[in-house]
C-alpha cells in the first residue's frame, strides 16, 4: 500500500510540477510529499526528480519511470470512470423469466420498448409455465403469477390478478349454473396444472379439488375447451375478459373470487442492486401502472 501512495506522490509531482501543487491534490502535506517521493527513490536506488528552489524536473530514470507509471494511473481513472457509467446506465446482459402466456402478451413488448431505450443492453427471455428457481439458474428478473410463496426474493407488485370460473353459453343450456363451491362435484370442469381451484369462501382461502376429462397444462387449451362447451375452466383475466365482454363466456361463482393474487416482479435481494435490474423493474412498475392500473394495487 506504502509502494502506490509513493508512486502516486510522484505522479502528482511531475503532472502538477511541484510539491505544493501535487500535495494540495492529495490533500496532505508538501512536507508528506517530498518524504513519499524520497522513499520511493530510496527502494529504486534511483534518483527520479532534480529538485532546486524554483523547479523540480525529471532526471532520465524519472522520465521513464513516469511514463510507465502515468499509465497505470490513467488505466485507474478509466477503471473507475467505467464503474461509473455502469453504475448509472444499464449495462451487459439481463435475463429474465415468465409464465409464457403472460410474458409473451405483456412482458416482451415491454422488454423490447426498455431495449430501444438501452441500445447497449443484451436481453435473454426465456417463457415457460414452470416456477423456475431464480438464483439457482442464474436470472435477474421473474414475473411470478397469483400467490407469492415465502421467499428470499424481492418483490413488486405489477398488477392485480383475477381468476374467473367460466363456461360458454353452449354449455349452460346443457347444465343449470353453479351457485355454490359443493355444486362443482357436478360439472365437468378443465383441469389445468394443478387438480384444485382456489376461492375465497367467508374470507377464507380456500381449495377445491375439481375433476374432468379434459386437462391441460396450457391455458390457452383450456381456454378453447371452455368455449367449445366442453366444461368449465378457471381462468386468469388476460385470458378471458374479450371472451366475457363479448358473451361467448359466462363467468360463475364471482362472489368466492379470490382476490389477493396479483402479478409480481421478483428479483434476488442485493445490497448494491445492478442499474439493469434496478432500471428494468421501475419501469416495468411504471408501465403497468400507466396501462393496467398497477400503480393502485402496489403494495
């Protein structure tokens, strides 16, 4: 440590050309200064400055040696400046991961819209139906759907998230509606990844078990059963709010809707988060705000 605070007493010499110049960079003594440089040519064995009373100039071993330090320093102060700017810009390569139905409809546009915004930033989007372990396979960012288990993750609330029960109008002059979570028993119901479906029954989370001869870990499948009239599903809004609006759907038992689900950004808690994280995830909280109402259910 002694060696560069010496070296760099020199430096500053010689760039500045004289001690008082250089020690009031340093913020130290001249005194400090002529004592470091003194060391210095000590351990060299070398003489590197002719000092009198009006100047200070190099000697030929000062000249070279400061032409092979002068890099060194320099190298420093790009390192630094380097650090710098990717600590204030996005930089280098994020991955990312999300439901595929959800990411492919509403995460990569956005994505693709922060990229144009960041020309130097590589992305990997990788969309898949399966909880992929975020720190263990080596991603920056995850959307997560629905209930949020226990994590070590950070997360932030992008969007509510409804699921509907819903069947076509071909299916209902087949089967009188359910009125009640016990009436399920008697449908036909599409089963997706899982064999239960999730309600609120007197403020309580509550799980049904539901069965069928149809099931699919694809909600867009699913979602094509539902409006042949093959049974009833329970599906994300994004899926079918067209389909509702537009009555090809009918959706049932909407007061035991679950509605503490919602659409989350998780990230791995770093002290000093990286700007390509940091970045990404306001802006992904700030769009959905503007466009899906986000900004109102952030929690």
């Amino acid at each position: 440590m002694q060696r560069w605070d010496r070296i760099e007493a020199f430096t500053e010499v010689v760039r500045l050309g004289t001690f008082s110049a250089a020690a009031r960079h340093l913020k130290v003594s001249s005194s400090h200064v002529s004592r470091l440089v003194g060391q210095l040519e000590n351990r060299l064995d070398t003489q590197l400055l002719y000092r009198t009373t009006r100047q200070t100039r190099l000697t030929d071993a000062g000249a070279l040696y400061y032409e092979h330090c002068r890099h060194l320093f320099d190298g420093f102060s790009q390192a630094e400046a380097a650090l710098n700017d990717l600590q204030s810009s996005p930089h280098g390569v994020l991955k990312l991961t999300s439901a595929t139905t959800f990411g492919e409809r509403y995460i990569a546009p956005l994505v693709n819209d922060f990229q144009c915004l960041h020309p130097q930033l590589e992305v990997r989007m990788h969309f898949t139906n399966r909880q992929v372990e975020v720190i263990e396979e080596g991603y920056d960012v995850a959307i997560r759907l629905g209930v949020l288990k226990d994590s070590t993750l950070v997360a932030r609330r992008l969007c509510e998230r409804r699921e509907y029960v819903v069947g076509s109008k071909a299916y209902f002059e087949q089967v009188s509606r359910p009125h009640s979570l016990a009436e399920l028993a008697n449908h036909a119901c599409l089963v997706g990844s899982r064999d239960y479906w999730l309600f609120s029954d007197k403020g309580s989370r509550r799980e049904v078990r539901v069965s069928g001869r149809c099931q699919a870990n694809s909600g867009p499948a699913l979602l094509d059963a539902a409006l042949k009239g093959l049974g009833l599903a329970q599906l994300p809004d994004y899926y079918v709010e067209e389909h509702l609006a537009s009555g090809q759907l009918v959706s049932v038992l909407d007061s035991y809707q679950y509605s503490d689900t919602a659409v989350w950004v998780v990230y791995p808690r770093h002290r000093h988060l990286s700007p390509k994280i940091r970045q990404f995830v306001d802006f992904l909280v700030e769009r959905f705000a503007a466009e899906r109402g986000g900004d109102r259910d952030a929690g």
